[in-house]
C-alpha cells in the first residue's frame, strides 16, 4: 500500500503540473522519448557468494514537456514529467538475481535555450526482485526481504543537442531500493551508476520568452499545516507467533515562517501510536502491558519549490515507551501542496542512517 501510494502521489502531482498550463496557456505540451545505458560504480560484498561485478541496467523513458507559464510557476522552472521502465541485473544469479520496474518522474531542466543543457531528475517507483531473503535457501541476502519494494532515485544529466530532435545525454545516477522497514531484514541496496543515453522529441521545442513571468509577490509568510500520518510494519514470525503486519499512526501538526518563497523554519507537534513496537515487547516477554504512544517535539527547516515541500525536521520524545530508542530522530517530508491547500505526501522516520519507518501523510496546509 505504502508503495502504491508513493507512486500514486507523484502521478497526482506531476498531473497537476502537466494540466495547470493547459488551462490558461495556449503553448502545446512536447513530447520526448529515452533510452539510457547504466553501468554501476560499486557492488554488494555482504552476499554469498560475493559479487564479483557491479550492476548493468537499461531505461526507457516518456515525458511531457509543458511550455506555459502556469506549468512554469509551479516550481519556477520548465521541467519534464513523465513514466520510466528499467531492468537492473545485480550479475550476481543466486543470492541477488535481477529486478524490474516502473515508476515517474520529475526533471526541471538548467540552461536550457543552450545547445549543451542539463537537468536534474527525482523518480520514484515500484520494483520486483526476484531474489529476497530466505532463512533457508537465501540467507545471506539482507539487502531484500519482499518481492516487491519500492525505488527512489536522483540523477544530473548533461545534454547535447545535436539537431532539434535528438538529444546525447551523459551523467549520474543514484538509486535507492527498499521497503523502508516495512519488513525485515531491510538493508536496501544504493546503486549508483553512470549513464549514457540519447533521446528523441517527437517535436522542436521552442521555448518562450519568460523574461516578464515574474511569480506573484509572497503575501502569506506563516505556515500552518497539520497532516494524518500512517504506516504498516511487518514484525517477523516467531516459534509462538506467525508473521504480523501491524499499523502505525498518528498526527503532525506544524507551523513556521517562510523567510523567502524557498526557505521557511517551522516548529510543531507529533503524536504517535506505534502497534508494531507493542507487539515487538511482547516477543520479548515482558508481562504488563506497555503504553506506545509517543509524544514528539519537532523543530527544523523547509524548502518550498512551486507546490512541492521537502521537510527536514528533527524530534525530541517528551513522552515515549519504555525501552523504547531513540529518544530524538530526523523526519524527513516529501510533500505537494495542491491548489485547494490539500497536502500529500511521504514521510522517512530516521535515526542516523538507520530507517526506523516510512509513512504516508495527507492533510491541509495554509
């Protein structure tokens, strides 16, 4: 559920990208078609039998290119948005095996009326791995333990333009696959790659003069926003118990103060229920029963691009089980902001570089 919705917020939020100029502009969407070669830079030594070579893989890619101001205005940038396949082989068969997948993607492009261009692109989307953690048969693989998890990604592309269709691109690539603790083991796997690929607009792009787009002056500076929160974890089956996905819930409440349009600090609250933390103390035999409400302060910063927010805030527990760590930890937001002020959006609890869940956030912003 937790990856579907991942990809379905992006396509929510790409889609409104994509119509917001068709309502006002009169400039027709382009379109272009990709095609990239990735060749890994690092392979998995915690295998067995251990990874001689890194990973190979292979994207095709669509996206709209939307060209009128209201598009523009949504992140101050013309930005492609649009839906990738890929194939990954680990080149390691028995413990790691290959994945495929599919997800979208957002790339704002940087000088891009020169005839050497670049971009930077974030992806998410979904993955099938045909090799997971076994205790029998694939013990050694902690990289993956569910068959379909999910993948988020972040690249810088350079272009080349070599008429006014096709298109050399080289660059870099970071992948991230994992499940976010939804169950265990969980150690995901970061792919980094370099990438060579060429593309095709299906049309000539002629992009209009923005010197007169000027965004709106910012008249509302303070922050206000309070979001529901949820998530399912998997605690492992025991000799006493079977395998449990357990929820885990709560409210975010925060408000702050936007210093420019970009940059905003913001304060707040969390309250949380944690079922799967309540029955992970039964496994450890205690006899009472322990309350696993937490009580979080927050403090930290927020950049704003457009409609899109990334949240970074950090927490201290004033109210927390027993037994139960870290007492402080980062969360980190990924969020939308539609034109109603309807939030969505994902969220990474952290503590360090360790993943301590991920969850699901819809609400209000004002």
């Amino acid at each position: 559920m937790v990856r579907i919705f991942t990809v379905l917020f992006l396509f929510l939020a790409l889609h409104e990208q994509v119509l917001g100029q068709a309502v006002s502009d009169s400039l027709k969407p382009q379109h272009q078609l990709g095609f990239a070669w990735q060749q890994g830079i690092a392979k998995s030594n915690e295998v067995v039998p251990v990874s001689q070579h890194s990973p190979l893989g292979v994207e095709l890619s669509y996206s709209q290119l939307s060209l009128g101001r209201r598009a523009w205005e949504n992140c101050q940038c013309f930005a492609r948005v649009g839906g990738y396949v890929n194939y990954f082989t680990f080149r390691n068969p028995v413990p790691l095996g290959r994945t495929m997948g599919a997800g979208l993607f957002f790339e704002p492009l940087i000088h891009y009326s020169g005839k050497l261009y670049f971009s930077v692109r974030a992806l998410a989307g979904l993955t099938y791995l045909t090799r997971v953690y076994d205790p029998i048969k694939n013990p050694s693989n902690n990289h993956f333990s569910m068959p379909v998890s999910a993948l988020i990604g972040a690249s810088f592309t350079a272009h080349y333009r070599l008429n006014s269709q096709w298109n050399l691109a080289v660059g870099a690539v970071y992948n991230h696959i994992s499940n976010a603790g939804t169950r265990l083991p969980n150690q995901g796997m970061n792919i980094p790659t370099v990438t060579l690929g060429a593309q095709y607009a299906l049309q000539p792009v002629v992009f209009p003069d923005i010197r007169q787009w000027q965004p709106a002056r910012l008249t509302h500076r303070w922050i206000k926003r309070a979001l529901l929160m949820g998530s399912v974890r998997v605690l492992p089956k025991t000799d006493k118990k079977p395998e449990m996905a357990l929820p885990v819930f709560g409210i975010n409440l925060v408000g702050g103060y936007r210093v420019t349009r970009s940059h905003a600090f913001t304060a707040g609250f969390e309250l949380v229920d944690d079922r799967y933390f309540k029955e992970q103390v039964k496994t450890w035999g205690l006899k009472r029963e322990v309350d696993t409400r937490q009580a979080t302060i927050l403090a930290g910063y927020e950049f704003w691009q457009g409609r899109f927010i990334f949240a970074a805030h950090h927490g201290w527990n004033i109210i927390r089980p027993l037994k139960y760590k870290p007492a402080t930890y980062q969360r980190y937001n990924l969020l939308y902001r539609f034109r109603s002020g309807i939030t969505m959006g994902m969220s990474v609890k952290a503590y360090g570089e360790n993943t301590k869940g991920f969850s699901l956030m819809a609400g209000y912003t004002l």
